[in-house]
C-alpha cells in the first residue's frame, strides 16, 4: 500500500524539467517570458484545487479511486499539449490540467493511502510522498536534457512524460482497493476548517516562502545550465523527506524558520554572483527551501484539525501553491540579478509571521494547535 502511494509521483514531478527547455522554446519558439513562466506558474494553480478538492474528497472516497482519478487527468491534460502544442495547451492542459489538479489530486490520494500505514507520522507520510514527487527532476532533467538535441525539446517532453504516465499506470494497479477512512465530523465541518486561525497561519507561512524557490525552478537553468536543475531538484527532494520527517519530531515552526533562513541564503548567494560553484550551492540551497516549506504541509495540517488531516492538509497546501504561482508570473517582470532578491522579500515576511505566531502555537507534534 506504502509502495503503490507513492507510484505516481514521478510523473507529475516532471514539472520541475521545465527549466532545462525553457531556452529551447525561447529560442526556437519565440515564447515571451511571461508565457514561459505561466507555463511554470499554471501547474500551481492547478495544484492548489487539485489539492483542496483531493484533500476534502480523500475523507470520503477510497486513495485507489483518488489516484486513478488524477491518473486520467494527466492522460487527457498530456495527450492535448502533446497533440496539438502551443502556448495555450501548454498553459492550460500540460501545466493546469494534467499537471496541476491531476498531481493534487493524486498527492491528496497518495498521502491518504500512505497515512493507513503511518497514520501517527503524517508529516513523514507527506515528506515522503513530497520527495518522490521532487525527485524526479534529479533523474529526469538531465534525460530531457540529452534528448533534446536529437528530438527537439517537445519530443524530448512527449517521451519522458508519456513513458512516466505509462509506468505509473503499471504500478497503480498494486494498490489494494481499501473502502474511504471516513470521518466523524457534523456536516458542514469544512466551512469549520476554513475559519481555523491554525490552518490560515500555516497557509500564509507557507504563501510567504514559496514564491523564490518557484522562481528558481524556472530560471535557474538559464543562468546556470542544466546541472542547476538538476541539483534544485536534489534539494527539492531532500528538503521534502528532511522536513517532513522533522516535523513530526520538532514541530512545523522550528521546520520553517530554518527553511526560510536557507532562502535568504540562496536569494544572496544567486543576486551576489560570487561564481559557478557558489552559484550551484545557491541552487541546492534554494531546491532544500521550496521542499522544506512542501514537506512539512501534511503535519501542519494534521496539527491544525486533527479530525481532519486530509482537508487540512488540502487547504494548506494551497498557500504553497499560490505563491509557487506568483513566483513565475511576478519574477517574469523583474531583471536579474535584482529579481533573486525581490522574490525572497515574502520570506522576510514569512519570518516575521513566524516569530509573531511562536506564543500560540506549541512546537512540537501531537501537542495541537489552537484554532
């Protein structure tokens, strides 16, 4: 069941490969930036329904039902872009569709499927499953990139992404199919989640400290070339496992305090321009920042309704996915080096919210938030 949560993650993560081909389409496609950086920005934006509808539809629908269902939205949202490509079906079907609801909802699936396992380490089970989804960027970033040569950048895309679906439609079929949890809330609780002062800290943290890390996502590569990418992606994969597994032990805000420093650090690091090297740390320092803040989302929503760890989780994760969708659009119109440091500004913000929000939370798992 552990294994089969997790199946397929790798194919949505390949939204992080953006970045290898964004100067192949710059250059052979003519796109503008901003239609590059909305194709980046529009998974996001998808991500964030797909996670909030998963997350409430996760209390009562079975985890196989969830992943196959987020399985048909990456097939329909691929097989448009990929069939008749442009911006638009970029934009709409491989980035908001496929991409975007189909991955939240199949995370929202695969965390509950993974939390019948671990059902007292739910922010281990997000980081986990966060990982996996990240980590596909290490392996797939470099194969796009050394297919591109030979099948331009779309077939480069149409081969690794068609190949994922397809294997992780072979290893969803190991899921066992086990009935909906359940919950025992009164009708009309989710209207209560929404007013949970607990789950809104946790989404404007999270809003605060995403909006660099997705703009490093897109335009790394640029700068630094597709080893950049590839070691975002490394960060991003460890920072989820590290902090999801953190969570749990030390509690969300000590989590994210150091996430948020690691930020500032990149953000200086990359606007400094110090050299390659540093530049390639900055890189790794900014993938640990973006998966940090992502992986320590399943405990702070487990934190903030316990009755309801699944919605919660779906809500607060949509403060990860907005400012992952104002990173893009907003550093499109920003020059480097300046936009490294504009873009941290939020994390600033994001600090000072912690520190305000330190005397009314308690720091440690199982303890509970007030709401």
């Amino acid at each position: 069941m552990f294994a089969a949560g997790l199946s397929l993650q790798p194919a949505f993560g390949i939204v992080f490969a953006w970045g290898v081909v964004v100067p192949l389409v710059r250059a052979q496609e003519h796109w503008p930036p901003l239609l590059l950086g909305a194709v980046f920005a529009a998974t996001p934006a998808g991500y964030g329904i797909g996670t909030a509808a998963g997350g409430s539809l996760a209390d009562r629908l079975s985890p196989r039902r969830l992943c196959w269902t987020s399985l048909g939205l990456l097939a329909a949202g691929f097989g448009l872009a990929f069939l008749a490509p442009s911006g638009l079906t970029f934009v709409v079907a491989y980035a908001f569709l496929a991409l975007g609801v189909g991955g939240g909802v199949g995370m929202a699936g695969g965390v509950a499927a993974m939390a019948r396992v671990l059902p007292s380490a739910q922010g281990s089970v997000g980081g986990i499953g966060s990982a996996v989804y990240a980590s596909a960027a290490v392996f797939q970033a470099p194969l796009i990139g050394a297919l591109a040569p030979h099948l331009g950048w779309l077939g480069a895309l149409r081969t690794a992404g068609s190949g994922m679906a397809i294997l992780a439609a072979g290893l969803l079929t190991l899921m066992p199919s086990l009935p909906a949890a359940g919950v025992g809330t009164p009708e009309g609780s989710y209207a209560g989640l929404l007013r949970s002062r607990a789950i809104w800290r946790g989404f404007l943290v999270a809003l605060c400290a995403s909006p660099f890390g997705a703009y490093a996502a897109l335009n790394l590569g640029t700068v630094l070339g597709a080893a950049s990418v590839a070691l975002f992606g490394a960060g991003n994969a460890l920072g989820r496992l590290a902090a999801g597994i953190a969570a749990d032990r030390v509690g969300v805000t000590r989590v994210m305090l150091s996430v948020l420093l690691v930020e500032l650090f990149a953000a200086l690091a990359l606007f400094s321009r110090i050299g390659p090297t540093v530049g390639l740390v900055a890189a790794l320092a900014a993938g640990l920042a973006l998966g940090g803040t992502a992986g320590s989302l399943a405990r702070a929503g487990a934190d903030a309704a316990p009755e309801r760890p699944n919605a919660a989780f779906g809500l607060v994760f949509t403060g990860f996915t907005g400012g992952s969708l104002l990173g893009p659009l907003a550093g499109a119109m920003i020059e480097l080096p300046d936009a490294w440091l504009i873009m941290a500004t939020p994390a600033v913000v994001g600090l000072a919210l912690l520190l305000a929000f330190s005397g009314d939370r308690t720091a440690g798992p199982g303890q509970g938030s007030e709401r």
